[in-house]
C-alpha cells in the first residue's frame, strides 16, 4: 500500500531530503502525512499593519522584507528589517539575539509571516524577536486567501532547503497525484459512524489544507480519536496476551498469608483485603498477574505487598521487592525483617554499595533458595543475580522504573507474577495510557488511627509564626522536616537551600537536635542521619527531596517545605505524607514566594483545602501535563501529537471503550470489515509503540 512507501523518488523530495527526513523519523508516505503543522496562518484574517497599536497584544502581519541592517547599538547590537505589508504599511522587526543567524536566513524582498507583540521601540512601531515563517510564492493555491500550514523547522531541514513552503508543496503533491490510492478509511466504518467522525482521507487533507477553522478543528478530533483509539487498542491486545502467559500456580489459601495478617497489631482495612483477595485470584489463576496497586501515602500498602511475597513463600518460591532508593530499600528490609522474622521467613537485602564477602553471601543465598525474599534496588537487575524459583516480584513507586527495567527483572524467573506499586494517586486519563493493559487494586481508605495533616500556606511575612509551630511541636516532643528545594547556596537562583536553612535553624533552636540530610551525602552517612531521625535522636531534620520516600517517623508531626511553589502537587502531597504517620495531630506548613506568580497561590491552595491524592493530581495533571506528571517524563509514556491528557481526557475513555467492544466482537480483528484496521495496527503501531509494553 502506498503508506508504505518511501520517499526518496517522490517529487520534490529526492535521496538528501529523504536521508534528513529519515533521521527526523519520516521514512514513509504515512510519516509525511503525519508530519503535522506546529501551527496555521490563516491569511483570511491577518492584521493590517496600518490598524496596529503599542500594546494591541500578539497579532499575525504578512508582508515582505524591505530592509536589513544591524545597528551597534549603545549597549547591544541588534538586527533590524524593516516589514512591509501589501497595503504599504511599515514595522520594524527587532533581533538581540541569534542576530548571525536570522541575517543569514533572512533576505530582501521575501515573503514572510510574522506573529508577536507590537509594541515601541525608539519611537517605532516595533515587534521584538517575533516568530516568523517564511511563505515563499506558492501561487495562490497555497500561500493566499486560505489557513496556511506552518511546519516545525530545524538546522538540518533549513539546510536541504525543507522550509514551510517547501512542506506545503510536497506535501500537496503527495495528496493531489496520490490521494485516491490513499484509504478512505482505517477504522471500522461503522465506529466512524457512531462517533460521527470525519472520514481518513479528508482528516488528513485537512490538516495540512484546511478549507477553514471548522473543517480544521474536525480534523483534529477525527485524527486525535484514531491515535487513542490505536493507542487503547494495542493496550487491550498486550493485556489479552498478559492474561495468557503461563505462570507458577501458586496454592491457596496460603497458611503464611493468615499467620501474617493475625500478627498485625491492626485490622485490615476494606481496601487492603480486597486488594489481597485480587492477588490471590491472580496467583492462583496459572496465568501471569501484572497488577497495579494504588493507594494514597499511608494507605498500607505494603502489608498488602507482603501477602502478596508470602504468597509465593507459601507456595515454595521466592518474592522479590525492589525501591527505587536505598533509602525506601532499607526501610522495606526493616520493616520486612520486624514483620517476618516471628514467621520464620529468611529477608535478604541487596544494593550496590555492599562489602563484597556479605553480597557474596547473598547471591548464594538467592541461589540455593535460602533467601526467601530479597529486598533491593536496580542490583537485583544485574545478570549475574541468579534466583532459584522466583515467583512473585513487587516494584515499589514503580513510576522511576523504565519499562524495560521491569522486564529485565521478569527474566529472572519463568514469567513471575508481577505487582507493581505507587503512592502517586494518578488520574483516570493517565492510568488509562501509561498501565491500560495492567489490572488495577485500588486502595481508597487510610487505616484507622491516621490523623488527618491541616496544611497551612504562609508567605515570607509568616515565617515568625512557622517557626513558632515548629518550637510548639519540638516542645511536645515531637519531631519536624523542613524541606529546601536546593542542597547548597548557587549563584544562578535566589532559592533558600539546606545548608544555610540548617545553619539557621541551629542557632534558631539551640536546646534542640537538628540533623541535615541531601543526596550529595555518602549513602552511609545519609542513611545514619535518617535511622537517627527515625529512632527519636534528631528533632528537626533539614533536607532535601531525598526524604520524599522511604523513612516512617511516626513521632514526626510538623512538615515545612520552602519554595513549595518550586514543586509540583502531587510531590508536595508525597513530601506531605511523611508526617501523620502516627496517632499525634499533624501539621504541614507552605512557605512560598508567590509575589511574582499569583497564579501559584491558588496553586498551592488545593493543598490546604483537601488531602485526597486524587483531587491533587487532577490538579497537578492539569498544571504541569502527563509528560512532566512524575517530575520527569515516565519512559514509555506515549508522545502524542495531537492528543493532550487533560483535554482529551472525555475522548480517552471513549476510546478505550470502543476498542474494548471491538475485541469482544472481533478478538483477532479477522472480520473483512476489519482487514484494514489490522493491518494498519500491525504496520504502524503494534512494531512501534506497542514493543514498550510487552514486560511479559
């Protein structure tokens, strides 16, 4: 099928631009088409230079160069052209920066798009460093009287000359000699139908063509709905083929798992033994489990995680647990040792750093089987780690894992049954994507006992009063953090950082214990720092983001977090889960500097006014987007192009729904409706995108 086929011959293209265009990731007809514009110049509506006024706001001018020269200025050079637009009317384009390259790329005469902020400049109607396209003369089919498609340029396309203009043209006889020989349609026909979408052929025209804003805007939800659609489609196959995997049976009930749970000075909350149940059908289905549990910070999940390791320990295998930190490791370890030494269960704990005669030691515990769980980091990853029967493995915050990290692991037994774990309360939209071929636990309650955290948000103004309600609690004998969102004073921010916080907070409490703890430290000598803190020895503890996992003081009951406005919601609302973890009223105080953005203190607001992690990552999806959601881009998370996770996120679930009816109807898409659909998923997105997910 045409789609397929390459570039190099194709009109306007040629073997140079095809080897750029290649190393750009369009090697086909079908990337081509899917090289959308970073955006449209719609000529019916663009402003005559003779309306503008200072202050007027960001407007679109389309006129010619008429002159370029650089002026040396008092301070800094600069480039100015003049622009002149077919009315006769005249401004002046401002560059202080890149003044080499825009000279360069810049010529008399030519016709260009520029879009900014007008305003003055010695006395001049100005705009500075406006965003420009260069047009060229296409003719009037292509550059006047229409919306104008605009595509993202780079050095390497500037220099084989693949400029807007010479998209548009190859572009426009790919479709004018080609079209018909293009589908019509690659989703089912009747699903176009119900969702009264634009068919394919015309979807993609438009986009690159638009006839006007209307026609644009259905092309852009047409083609969003196909990239979920195919996106939830390759979900529900990989989890189909999950579901399929053979897989150590595992016994139950489990005798270990009760003699557990009637050891814990509690009882379980609804979510917890519902989640336990969960594991339980899976791991004695035969088939793989690949389950997801989430539950809030302080939900317990891992008393949830541990049934699920005696599990396997009950059955005659091995569990594995693994933390993104040797700090969250050795807290596990612990608290495993404390949990299942009266069992008689042997825990073993593996990082890095070890002395090589204790890793030896347990290596060859992990091989003979002695070490019925072990406990560690991305050590457990390494080859030569060998486990005698490996049955169940849990992946805690699981989100700082890349996906072929997980499956590494998983090749350490024959297809062990999976749990994977986060605190991270993540929004419907974004489970849906990133773990939409995963079975979800969810674990909603916090165990009875747990007080709820009031969250204060002070300015600078109210740092008297915070440092009064840290004495307050000090004196109860009670514990603090206070969070910095920098290690050691720079001169390129005016952060306050924990160094100099630690300091200060010295002199400020001189009757009280005050320890410091950041990621640049030893791991030997952070970690005694946090077992100090934990065992009642340290009153207030200065760190960084270092603590945002992995250490239980339940007499700590008062969290301060400097320049919360630097940090996204949900890792306030995880910093915030280090206090309340005991029966003691607790207290987490913002202090921020929202002056210069009013916006943040609304922000920060959501926090003081609910402690529901799924309230505050809705939120916090929405401000910072799905790409940026755990403070760096998740590996696997799809790139969409046209979709947006908080936008679309209505169009999400309709999506997974539709391809979920479709496997039911069709399982293996086998129908001749469907010959085109399948080919199109096996072509274009289950070699591609769908390998990322296959763990299995």
């Amino acid at each position: 099928m045409m789609l397929t086929e390459g570039l190099t011959y194709f009109k306007g293209v040629g073997p140079k631009r095809a080897g750029i265009l290649g190393r750009a990731g369009i090697a086909n007809c079908r990337d081509l088409l899917y090289y959308f514009p970073r955006r449209y110049l719609d000529r019916t509506s663009t402003t005559a230079i003779w309306h503008l006024q200072p202050g007027d706001g960001e407007v679109t001018i389309v006129g010619r160069i008429r002159r370029i020269k650089t002026s040396s200025g008092r301070r800094r050079p600069r480039l100015e052209a003049i622009l002149e637009d077919d009315m006769g009317g005249q401004i002046m384009l401002i560059w202080f920066n890149g003044i080499q390259w825009v000279e360069r790329t810049l010529d008399a005469d030519e016709l260009v798009a520029v879009f900014g902020k007008v305003q003055t400049f010695r006395h001049r109607l100005s705009m500075i460093h406006p965003d420009m396209d260069k047009l060229g003369d296409d003719g009037p089919q292509l550059s006047t009287g229409r919306i104008i498609a605009l595509y993202a340029g780079s050095a390497l396309f500037q220099r084989v000359g693949l400029t807007s203009r010479t998209f548009r043209r190859i572009l426009y006889n790919l479709i004018k000699t080609r079209g018909l020989e293009m589908p019509e349609e690659i989703l089912p026909r009747r699903l176009v139908a119900e969702q009264g979408l634009m068919n394919w052929r015309s979807a993609v025209r438009a986009m690159h063509f638009p006839r006007s804003v209307d026609e644009l805007n259905a092309a852009r939800e047409r083609l969003k709905f196909e990239e979920l659609f195919f996106l939830q489609l390759m979900l529900c196959l990989a989890r189909r083929q999950r579901l399929r995997i053979p897989a150590l049976k595992l016994e139950q009930p489990v005798d270990l798992v009760k003699r557990f749970v009637r050891s814990l000075p509690f009882t379980l909350t609804a979510g917890q033994r519902r989640a336990i149940q969960d594991i339980a059908r899976d791991t004695s289905s035969g088939y793989q489990m690949n389950r997801l549990l989430q539950g809030d910070v302080g939900s317990g999940k891992t008393v949830v995680a541990v049934s699920a390791l005696l599990m396997g320990v009950g059955s005659g295998c091995q569990g594995a647990i693994m933390a993104p930190t040797e700090v969250l490791a050795e807290q596990h370890f612990k608290t495993l040792v404390k949990l299942l030494n009266p069992l008689g269960v042997h825990v073993g704990f593996l990082i890095g750093g070890q002395r090589k005669r204790a890793r030896q030691a347990i290596l060859e515990g992990i091989a003979d089987g002695t070490t019925q769980i072990v406990v560690g980091t991305h050590a457990i990853f390494q080859e030569h780690v060998r486990f005698r029967k490996l049955g169940v493995i849990v992946i805690d915050e699981q989100h700082r894992f890349g996906v072929q990290q997980r499956a590494t692991l998983q090749e350490k037994g024959d297809h062990p049954h999976v749990l994977l774990m986060t605190a991270t309360p993540i929004p419907r939209s974004l489970a849906l994507t990133i773990y939409g071929d995963l079975d979800l636990s969810l674990i909603t309650e916090l165990p009875a006992g747990r007080q709820p955290i009031e969250t204060k948000l002070f300015g600078e103004s109210r740092r008297s009063a915070m440092l009064w309600h840290v004495q307050r609690e000090v004196e109860k004998k009670r514990q603090a953090y206070v969070i910095y969102p920098q290690v050691e004073e720079s001169e390129k921010t005016d952060l306050k950082d924990a160094e100099s916080g630690y300091r200060q907070l010295r002199e400020a409490f001189r009757h009280a214990t005050v320890g410091l703890v950041h990621g640049k430290m030893p791991s030997e000598e952070k970690e005694a720092i946090m077992a100090r803190f934990t065992a009642g020895d340290i009153d207030i503890l200065v760190a960084t983001t270092v603590v945002e996992v992995g250490i239980d003081a339940p007499n700590a009951t008062i969290m301060v977090i400097e320049h919360a406005e630097r940090f996204g919601l949900s890792q306030l609302h995880q910093l915030r889960g280090r206090v309340g973890r005991g029966s003691h009223k607790s207290y987490c105080i913002l202090m921020a500097d929202y002056r210069q953005t009013p916006e943040a203190k609304q922000r920060l607001l959501t926090l003081t006014r609910t402690t529901d992690g799924f309230t505050i990552s809705d939120k916090d999806l929405e401000i910072r987007g799905g790409g940026d959601f755990f403070g760096t881009r998740q590996h696997g998370l799809p790139s969409f192009k046209l979709a947006d996770l908080v936008e679309d996120a209505g169009l999400i679930e309709t999506a997974r729904e539709a391809a979920v009816r479709l496997l039911e109807q069709d399982p293996n898409l086998e129908h001749p409706a469907h010959e085109t659909v399948r080919w199109y998923y096996d072509t274009f997105v289950g070699q591609s995108v769908g390998r990322l997910f296959r763990v299995g």
